[in-house]
C-alpha cells in the first residue's frame, strides 16, 4: 500500500476547505485528516455539508480556497488526467446510488473491472458473484436496478465500489433505508474488507452511534465546519455543545434541525 | 449576453471534446456499434415510411405540374433531384431527432440527474468519450445511410403514384435520372447527411448531458434538443445549399 512514497502519511488531508454555492456558504472551513488504513466517519446534521465534502474529495466539485491532499497529493490544482490517476484509487457509494440503470446488477458491479482491469471474464464473473454473495444479493444478478428495492440498490453500489478494492474507500451513507440486521452486516462487511485489503475509508453516516463501533475515527459536521474529531472515545467525551445536541436528538430520535429533507430516521 | 457567449462557447467545446475523444484511445468499438444499432433500429422504420410518403406526394406533386408544360417526362429527374440534394438528408435528419435524438437527450438526463454520468467520473472514465463520442459517430455514419435509403425508397414512390397511378411515361422516368443525377448531387446530398448526423446528436447530446437535476429538467433537455436541432438543421441546410450550389 504504497503510494508516492507517502506510506505512513494519512490517506486525506483537508485544510481550510471553502465553498460556497450562491449565497450559502456550504462549506465554511474544512480541516479533516483521515488516516492510512483507518475509517473514519463523519456524521451531523443533514443538510451540514457531508456530501459536497465528499464530493470534494473525490473531485467532482472544486473548492473556492482551501486544500486537499490525497495519499501526499495536494489535488484541487491538478489537470484532469492527473485527477484520473489519482481517481483510479478511489470506490465511491453515491447517497442515491448512481447505479447505471440500462445495465442489469452483474453488469453495473462487473462495470469498473471490465472497464478498468486486465482481468478476464472468468475472473471478473468470479470477483462479481463473490462480493454479491457478501452484500447479500446472490440470485439477483440479472435484474435492473428499478427492480430492486432501496435497500438492495444500496448494497449493489457498494458492491460496485468495493469490486476494484480500491485503496481509498468514500462512502456516502451505506446503510440508509436498511433494516437494523442489513445495517450491521454492511457495517461487518465494510469492516472486514477494510481490514483485509488494508484500505482507507471516508464514511458518511446517519446511523449514530451504531457505526461508531466499526469507526476508528469520528468526525463531526456542523454549519459546513468540521466542530469536533478525533477517535471514538475523544469525540464521545467531547464537551461540544452542538455534538451533546445532536448525540441527544439522535438518541430521542429526532432530528436536531428541522429539515424538510427525507432524512435517515425514518425507519430506525 | 455573457452568458450567451459564455454558453455558446461551451456547446462548441463540447463537439470539439467529443470529437477529439472520438480518436483518440482507449476505443470501444462495441459502444459505437450499440449506438449505430440503437440508430438504425429506432429510425428504420420511420425514415423508409416517410421516405415513401415524400416520394409519392413528390410523383403526384410533380406529374401534375410537369404536365401543364408538357414535361411528365421530367418527372423521375424531378423527383430524384428534389429528394437526392434537399429532401432526403433534411426529413432523414428530422426523422432521426426525432425518434434517436430525443431518446437519447432524455437517456443522458436521466443520467446526469441521477449522478450516473458523476459515478463514470469517480471511475476515472470520461463521461464525454464514454457517453457523448460514440453516439456522434454513430450519427454521422448512419445517417448518410439512411439518407440513401429514404432517397432509393422515395424514387420508389414517385415512380409507383407518377407512372403507375397517374400514367406518366416510364422510360423516360429513369433515363432521366440517369442521365441527370450527377455524382456531384448524390455527393452535397451526402454531405449533407454527414453534418445533420453530426449536428443532431451534437445537440441532443448536449442537451441531455446539461439538464437541470430535476424530474422537469429531463423533459425540458428532451424538448430544448428537439426544437433546436430541427431549427438548426434547417437552418444549416438553407446555407449549405446557397454554398455548395
Ligand atoms: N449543487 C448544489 N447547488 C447549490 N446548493 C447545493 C448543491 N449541493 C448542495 N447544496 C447545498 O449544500 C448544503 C449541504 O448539502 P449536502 O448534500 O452536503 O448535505 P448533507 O450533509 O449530505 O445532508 P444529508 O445528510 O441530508 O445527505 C445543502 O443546504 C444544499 O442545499
Ligand atoms: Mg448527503
């Protein structure tokens, strides 16, 4: 797991990361650090600012002012075929799944690896029918993406991400729309793949304070800051009245803002 | 007015990248062959019946006026010329908008509001050379083709109304095509076709690529790309023609 000779170096670095989209400033001032081999998950409030940091971080969207850096690499001032390099690096699970909805669930996981790898196609059918049966999916190969249910276009993108074993994993709320059994299995599931390719993992989660069991590091989103991070037990002995807020609104299982957004209590 | 320019601007860039990408690796021949089948397939039917319908109303059209000069035997260069340089490449592209091009402007929505077009991205693969090169190319082969095929079909018709229905003499129908259709008329009908073929998926492809990420947004690219690409093709068409004549 070398890469640049940054090997020990954390996996993302942000610095005074800025954005604004209108008059809303959306993100008011970054700074994370997620390190090597580590998940680290970023919870808050919806409508903070997670997935257009997420999508910062992956380079869809560019900051007005601020830094990143990927495995040593300070990105938001590369060309676009720079960004590809370091992109092949990456497995990302969109918040709505974005899965290719002309192909069926083989093809949209298989996708990356025929698109992208030397493999050929009895080793790509073999890695596919694998990661299926650990998210759950076997028997469902051939079906489309509208014909699944929530849950399960959830667990076929993070099939998709997680086919090319990426070296940097960034997840856009896993488990939303799971039951509380399929949560805690794509939680082991995360886990375990995490541990076994030695990758490093940005998560984004509702499921509060569940994923804090998987998580090595938490960090907490608000008004488009990062208030509170560190490790489980740091952030969970924090004094940070926003974080005792939200952890107590999690807990009543209401949500702290109002928001006219669906957000990922229902259900739970 | 900016952001007119600024507008422009891109939609021109966009047809340079998808062009360029167009040539340049990794190739995927089995993404132009889908789109040159999804293409034809969509278009076949309809650009052989319109092609027949436009020859016979030509026949008819045609017969009716020739004769007041005395002239039915002017009918077949008529009518193939007519459909040959102008009415071949303009109805097959307008055909082709369409069935193809809005298929394919609302495919390409769907798949920017739904973040498909940002998740071939994140995988490091240009959605441009991906999504938008091969439907261009598609475009700018098949439609040649299917221009040829409205304009054999639409001889037809005006043969069968022309001389079968309305009694004009039928050797001269196709001496006369022989003899006037020069490689110089089939050549602009051609070349029109190749530009409409590029100019249609160009726009319907840019259209759907750049809609707004909302249910209105899908319908709104389908029918912004429809009325513009006829618009255009039919104004393209008035200047290649004073151009090329
Ligand atoms: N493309 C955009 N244009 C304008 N505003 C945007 C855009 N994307 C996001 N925003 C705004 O940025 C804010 C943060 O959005 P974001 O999607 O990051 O929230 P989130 O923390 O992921 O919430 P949730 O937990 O509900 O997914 C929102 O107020 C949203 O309106
Ligand atoms: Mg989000």
């Amino acid at each position: 797991m070398t890469h640049n000779g940054t090997k020990d170096g954390p996996a993302i670095i942000v610095r005074e990361l800025r954005r604004r989209f209108g008059k809303q400033q959306v993100l008011d001032g970054v700074t994370l650090e997620c390190p090597r081999n580590q998940i680290t998950t970023i919870v808050g409030p919806s409508g903070c600012g997670k997935t257009v940091l997420l999508k910062h971080l992956n380079l869809l969207l560019r900051p007005d002012s601020g830094q990143i850096f990927i495995d040593g690499i300070e990105v938001t001032r590369l060309n676009s075929r720079a960004i590809d390099s370091v992109r092949e690096k990456f497995g990302m699970l969109f918040q709505a799944g974005a899965l290719f909805d002309s192909m069926s669930v083989f093809d949209n996981v298989a996708f990356p690896l025929v698109e992208k790898s030397n493999l050929t196609r009895d080793e790509i059918r073999a890695r596919v029918l694998e990661i299926l049966r650990q998210v759950g999916l076997e028997g469902m190969e051939e079906k489309y993406p509208s014909e699944l249910s929530g849950g399960m276009q959830k667990r076929t993108a993070l099939a998709r991400a997680l086919i090319r074993r990426p070296s940097i994993l960034m997840l856009d709320e896993p488990t939303t729309g799971l039951d509380p059994t399929r949560t805690t299995a794509i939680h082991q599931l995360v886990r375990s793949t995490q541990q076994r390719f030695g990758l490093s993992a940005v998560m984004v989660s509702h499921d509060v304070p569940q994923v804090f069991a998987i998580s090595d590091r938490v960090a907490f989103m608000h008004a488009g800051k990062i208030e509170v991070s560190g490790t489980v037990d740091e952030v969970m002995s924090s004094e940070n009245e926003n974080f005792k807020r939200f952890l107590a609104g999690r807990a009543a299982g209401e949500e702290e803002r109002p928001s006219s957004q669906v957000v990922a209590t229902v259900g739970r | 007015m900016i952001e007119g320019v600024a507008a422009l601007g891109n939609f021109v860039l966009f047809l340079f990248a998808a062009l360029v990408y167009a040539i340049a690796p990794p190739y995927k021949p089995r993404l132009l062959i889908r789109q040159l089948r999804t293409i034809g397939a969509e278009s076949f039917f309809l650009v052989a019946l319109i092609g027949l319908f436009t020859g016979m109303v030509l026949g008819l059209q045609g017969y009716n006026t020739l004769r007041r000069f005395g002239s039915e035997g002017a009918l077949g260069t008529v009518v193939a010329l007519v459909l040959v340089r102008e009415l071949g490449p303009v109805l097959a592209a307008l055909m082709v908008t369409a069935r193809a091009g809005s298929a394919m402007a609302a495919e390409l929505g769907a798949m920017q509001a739904t973040e498909q077009i940002d998740a071939l991205t994140v995988m490091a693969i240009n959605p441009v050379q991906y999504l938008v090169s091969p439907r261009v190319l598609a475009g700018v082969i098949s439609l040649p083709l299917l221009t040829c095929m409205f304009d054999v079909i639409g001889i037809w018709g005006g043969y069968i109304i022309g001389v079968g229905l309305m009694g004009a003499p039928s050797g001269p129908f196709f001496n006369g095509i022989a003899q006037n259709l020069g490689s110089h008329d089939i050549a602009i009908g051609l070349y029109k076709a190749l530009v409409f073929g590029m100019v249609v998926m160009w726009v319907c492809c840019y259209k759907g690529y750049h809609a707004a990420r909302m249910a209105t947004g899908v319908s709104r690219a389908t029918t912004d790309a429809v009325v513009l690409s006829s618009v255009l093709i039919l104004a393209w068409d008035y200047f290649m023609t004073a151009i090329l004549l």
